[in-house]
C-alpha cells in the first residue's frame, strides 16, 4: 500500500492531475473543432520521405538523363558522320588529351599558357585548347615537353565565330584586353547583348560549336562594319587544367 | 663553390631574366602585368661596362627573349638602345649612380622598349579595324610596366651594381 501510493506520487501526471486532464480535454476540443486537420498536416510532413510519387520521380529524372545522354551522343555521333561526308572540321572527346598550365602571361603584349603536354603527346600546331566555360585559344608552337597557347585576347588571334540565335558569322579578334571584338562584315544585323558566341561551323581552324562567349555590348555605329564586344567564358587567368582538342579533317 | 658562384655571379644572374620571362611571378605584377625584367639586369651591366658593351648585352638579350617569345614583333632595338643610352650615363656620372636614379633610368628605358613594341604592333595591324582598340591595350600596358619597373629597380638594380661592381674590383 505504501508502496503504492510512493509511486503515484512519484507520476508526475498524478501530481499535476488537474491540469493534465486539462490539457488533454483542450487537446481534444481542438481536434474535434478542426475536424483533425492539424494531425494531417503532421502527418504530411512525416510521411513525406516515404511518398511513392517522390521517390518515383527520381526514377523518371534518372532515367531522363540516361535518354537525354543517349540523344546526345546519337546526335555527336551523327554530326561527325555527317561532317565526315562533308568533309569538314570535326572533334569528338575521345581526341582531347588534359594538360595542365605551366606559365601564365596573360596581362603582358605576349598573351599566352604554356601546358605541360607537347609533341611527346601527340599535341600539333593549331589544336584547339578549352577549359571550363569554353574556347581559350589554339596551340601556336610546340616543343617535345610543352606546347605555347595564343589565348583569344591576344592581338594577333583571329578565329571564325558565330552567334547561334540569329545564325551571323564573323571573326573574333583579340585586342590585348579580356574582352575581344567580334567583327561582322554585314551592316543591319540582328545582334543584341546576351547572345551566345560558339566557333564557327565553317571554321577550318577550330572545332564547330564550341562555347567562347556572350555578347557584352553591340556597337553598330561603328564603321564600315558592325562590332561586338565579347565577353569570354573561360577565364585564361583562373584556369589550371586544359582540354587540347584534336582536329580532323 | 662561393668563389665559383661569385665569379659566374653575372652569368648565373643572366639565366635569371628568361626564367623570370616565363615564370611571371604574380607577387610582382599588377593586373597580370610584369616590369621589364631584362632592364634590371641591363642598366647595372651597361653602367660597369659602358656603352657598347652594353648595346651588345642588349642585341643579345633581345634575340634570347624574342626566341623565348616567339612573336612576330621584336625587342631587340628597344634593348640595344637602353644598353647604348645605360652606358652613357653610367660613364657621364662615373659609375656614381643614386638609388633613385636607378629608378628613373629604368622606367625610362622600359618606355623606350615599350613604344619601339607597341609601334610594331600598331604597324602590322595599320589597316584593320580594331586598330582604334589597340591604343587603350598598349597604354595601360606601358604605364604599369613604367610603374613597376621604377618601382622594384632600385632594390634590383643595387643589388646587381654592387655585385658587378665588386666582381671587377677584386678582379675575379
């Protein structure tokens, strides 16, 4: 009996009693006034990890990418076909061989890397060098160990280009800056800021279609012909691992 | 070993410019621009030998570094007239030359290369269009390079003078 009445006094809901029946008769009006919608809205949130139709879409956006890569290199592959036929430019990423920068001159006239990879590897005059974001330059001399990169805003680089959206090509000049011009030899053309720049398709220099960068500003005052200043999406200044891409012809 | 190192001290001092050339130590630009390294080598070695001696050093510095460059555009009169114009004034103030002088002189020099470049490069590209945009680049190119030369030759410079000097002094 002692002991008994030792442990109801030890529960602490039989010391506070009153207040908890309290507490639970408020507990169960709210319920029955909000008709238990507030347990749903729990439930919700707990059960959320386990839906069927969450987990099920992250199948379907697995198995989207998969469809998607599987397009895409349907799609590289046909290109080269095609471009085989025509005889034009072609690369493919089997022929990238990584190469690291060694020297850096990009502030100074001679606008410049030097990789780690030269004719040891395979690597030849006029293969185009990329790193993230896009086109850097093309490989202008090469020795046994390393190869010299004349980088894009050089004054002496000149590389076809075109801009996708409105299918104009011209020539892409380096003037010593980080921001080279983009020459069209048309007047009226339909060129406006944001446009994405790629290396063009008819280029017998570069691969086609690789990202160089976005048109900053348009200048069509200037004369006798329409000039676009091009904002580079590789930086040369902050890039230490390069792709050299082979060329085919 | 000393002996030896001292002796060659101006050859081994030499190797040094096309390493630097290559190399482009960042904690010495400003905007990825480097100073004129060949010049702080230069103005202590034509001041010592005067000024043939010192226009040849230049020839011979402008071919390695135009070899090194592999541009189409050439250093060589740039040096060969810094070297010539070096020696001058070194036998002028009889070897006797002020820290801040070297300053001065180099910065000089460096605009001298600078202009005789930047004239090759506004020439070749005489009849295209993007010639306007070329003046912008090669201002701000010579300007920085201006400031960082005058700026380090003083530390350089000495360094090297009192290395030469003292090499024909003690006759090694």
């Amino acid at each position: 009996m002692i002991k008994n009445r030792r442990l109801s006094s030890s529960r602490w809901w039989n010391n506070q009693k009153k207040w908890f029946l309290f507490i639970v008769f408020i507990l169960v009006v709210f319920l029955r006034l909000s008709k238990s919608l507030i347990v749903r809205d729990i439930y919700y949130f707990i059960s959320k990890p386990f839906w069927p139709g969450e987990f099920q879409r992250e199948i379907l956006r697995k198995s989207n990418k998969k469809e998607f890569n599987i397009k895409i290199d349907q799609l590289e592959y046909d290109n080269l076909r095609l471009r085989k036929l025509l005889s034009l430019q072609r690369s493919s990423k089997s022929d990238s061989i990584s190469a690291s920068v060694i020297s850096r001159n990009t502030g100074s006239w001679w606008k410049k890397v030097i990789l780690n990879k030269g004719k040891r590897s395979g690597i030849e005059v006029g293969d185009a060098v990329v790193g993230p974001g896009g086109l850097l330059g093309i490989v202008e001399d090469i020795s046994t160990f390393t190869a010299s990169t004349r980088l894009l805003t050089s004054t002496e680089s000149k590389v076809g280009a075109w801009v996708q959206r409105s299918n104009i090509h011209g020539i892409l000049s380096g003037v010593g800056n980080d921001g080279p011009k983009l020459i069209f030899y048309e007047k009226d053309i339909d060129i406006k800021a944001g446009d994405y720049v790629l290396s063009s398709p008819a280029s017998t220099l570069l691969p086609p279609n690789l990202p160089i960068g976005i048109i900053e500003s348009v200048d069509k005052n200037s004369k006798p012909f329409t000039t676009a200043t091009v904002q580079l999406t590789a930086d040369p200044q902050a890039i230490d691992w390069v792709q050299i891409l082979k060329l085919k012809i | 070993m000393l002996r030896f190192l001292f002796r060659n001290c101006s050859i081994f001092t030499f190797l040094g410019i096309p390493i630097l050339a290559v190399w482009n130590p960042r904690l010495f630009s400003i905007m990825d621009i480097q100073p004129n390294w060949p010049i702080f080598w230069l103005l202590p070695w034509s001041i010592i030998n005067g000024p043939i001696n010192g226009s040849l050093t230049g020839l011979f510095l402008g071919i390695i570094l135009d070899i090194l460059n592999n541009d189409f555009y050439t250093q060589i009169p740039g040096f060969i007239i810094c070297g010539f114009w070096f020696g001058k004034v070194g036998f002028k103030n009889k070897k006797q030359m002020i820290n801040y002088q070297y300053g001065l002189l180099a910065s000089i020099g460096c605009f001298i290369c600078g202009i005789i470049y930047f004239v090759q490069i506004l020439l070749n590209h005489l009849l295209e269009e993007k010639n306007f945009f070329l003046f912008n680049y090669g201002l701000k190119i010579i300007s920085t390079q201006i400031f960082l030369t005058g700026l380090l030759a003083p530390v350089f410079c000495y360094w090297l003078f009192v290395l030469f000097k003292y090499k024909k002094r003690l006759n090694f």
